[in-house]
C-alpha cells in the first residue's frame, strides 16, 4: 500500500518525499522489516509516527515541495497559576500558545492510503 501511494503522488506529478503514519502501524509493520525501511530511507523517503492518524490508515506526500507551514508571528510564552487541582503541588505554570498556518499548494501530490 504504501509504494503504491508513492507511486500515485509521483504519477500527479509530485515526489514523495514522506509518510505520515500512526505509531502502532510503523511498530507492527515497518518495524521488523528494516530492509523496507532502508530502502526508503534510501530513497530519502521520510517517516513520522505519530498518534494524531487513525491506525490503519498513512499519508504519504510531496511535503517538501507543495506543503509549508507558516509561522503566525503570534506566538507567546507565559507564566500564571493553573486551575485549581490541575497540578498536585500549588505554584506558577507555563502556558505557551503557537499559532502556526499550513499551506498545501498542490493537493494532488498527498495521498492517504489503506494499510491492509
């Protein structure tokens, strides 16, 4: 599944360039196949893990050339006391906020594809 969707963001006219897939695949599948895993990484193919993608499921994509993620310039750090019974001991707590954009320029070139 996965070379096939590397092979479809290429046929668009794109170069995958990236999976995007959940922790739970990359550990049952890729894993225990390092000859796989070389082999993209061979190919300068990047994989992320990640919790935030449903398992059974990777997105593959041009991330390089038609994804970017703009910085909002409105990001902040700040110190301030949390919600009461938040933390075990009482005392200040870092809050920040990073407001950031993404731009996809050609969503032809991303993929998401069916790990079966």
């Amino acid at each position: 599944s996965l070379l096939s969707a590397c092979d479809h963001v290429e046929l668009m006219g794109g170069s995958a360039d990236g999976i995007v897939m959940s922790t739970t695949d990359y550990y049952r599948y890729l894993f225990p196949r390092q000859d796989v895993l070389s082999g993209l990484a061979n190919q300068r193919i990047r994989i992320v893990r990640t919790r935030m993608i449903a398992a059974g499921t990777a997105l593959i994509g041009d991330f390089f050339a038609d994804a970017t993620i703009y910085d909002s310039e409105r990001s902040s750090i700040a110190f301030t006391r949390p919600p009461e019974g938040v933390f075990a001991r009482d005392g200040l707590a870092m809050c920040d906020e990073i407001r950031t954009a993404l731009a996809v320029h050609l969503p032809t070139h991303f993929f998401v594809a069916a790990l079966v």
